[in-house]
C-alpha cells in the first residue's frame, strides 16, 4: 500500500480529463501543471511532497463557477479515489488541503505532527496564489482568464465582487503564508493587484 504511488498514470489521465473542459479558462491543466512545477522547486521543503502532489492534482478537480462548495466536493473526490492507496490519516490530510483552497486559510491543527502538515499546507496554498506574484502580463492573461469562468455574471456585479476578493487579499498583512513565497512573490503580487483593483474601480 504504502509502495504505491498516490497519484499514478491512469489517475492521472482521469483528472486531466476533467481539468480539460471547455469552460476552464484557468483552473485547467496549466495550473495544474503550474503549481506541480512549484512542488519541484520546494520539494526539499515538503514534509509529504506526495501527499501535496495529490491535493495538487485534486483540489480544483470539481470547479463549477455558480457553485460555492466546489473545495468540499474536490476534496471528497480525492477520499473517494485514493481510498485504499494509503492510510486514512494521510488521506484525511490531503482533503484537509484541498478544503482549505476555499479561503486560503491555514487550518487549526491539534495532532502532534501538526507543524509539518501546516507547513506542507502553507506551501501548498502559495503555490495555488504564485499567479498573483506573476509578471504583469501573465496575471492580465490570469484575471482575464478567470473572467471568462465567470461569464455569466454581469459587468456591474463582477467589478463589485472581484473588488471585494482583491481588497480582502490586499488587507492581508501576508498574501503568502511562507517566507520563501513572500520573497519571491509578495511585492509583484500586490502591485498586480493594486493595479487590477484600480482598473476595477475606474
């Protein structure tokens, strides 16, 4: 059980499915590949690089833009499918870092290998925001992107609610949970997004 890997060919082929229907502009496969190639520059860092790899590959596996529980979904997705390749802890922590995509929040933790689940945790949720940190051009080509996810909602209520969604991110005292992402990304990130807000509000 333990030998095998989490996340193996056919599985892979059955999420990249998935990630590849019309309506994903941006939570595609590209982000997808995006944030595995961020896993690779951090590896050294994860506690659980495997474990992380899975929630990678699972936590935008559901996406429905008019639906508000598409983490709780993707994350039962990932305990359904990788029953039985390993045990129900780390199974649990997986899901754990697929529902805490939904606010971007690190969860509270009480067991006493907490520390090193917070930290794959955080370094896994950066690696979901890095397109924020990206050059100006690539995060217009993102917001654009997630625009057309959200094509049905009208102009006036967009700008108030993508608005809202930037101003809270800024009001952060972090954006990124970890150091290593706060110096690679955080300056870049929030000029991008001072700049989208700005565009909004205009």
């Amino acid at each position: 059980m333990e030998n095998e890997p989490l996340i193996d060919e056919p599985l892979k082929r059955e999420l990249s499915a998935l990630y590849q229907a019309e309506s994903r502009h941006y939570h595609n496969l590209s982000h997808i590949q995006a944030m595995l190639a961020l896993a690779g520059d951090y590896r050294a860092s994860l506690n659980d690089p495997e474990a992380v790899e899975a929630a990678i590959w699972f936590h935008d596996a559901i996406y429905d833009s008019r639906a508000k529980d598409n983490e709780a979904r993707s994350a039962a997705l990932a305990e359904t499918k990788l029953a039985g390749r390993t045990d129900a802890e780390r199974l649990a922590r997986v899901a754990a870092m697929i529902s805490a995509t939904a606010t971007h929040e690190l969860p509270s933790v009480q067991s006493p290998d907490g520390g090193d689940f917070i930290r794959d945790t955080a370094l896994f949720l950066d690696m979901d925001l890095a397109i924020l940190g990206a050059a100006p051009d690539a995060f217009d080509a993102y917001e654009q992107a997630i625009r057309q996810e959200y094509g049905w909602v009208e102009e006036p209520m967009w700008n108030a609610g993508r608005g809202a969604v930037l101003k809270s991110f800024l009001a952060r005292p972090h954006i990124f949970h970890t150091e290593e992402f706060r110096q690679r990304f955080e300056p870049q990130a929030r000029q991008n997004m001072a700049r989208s807000l700005k565009a909004l509000e205009a």
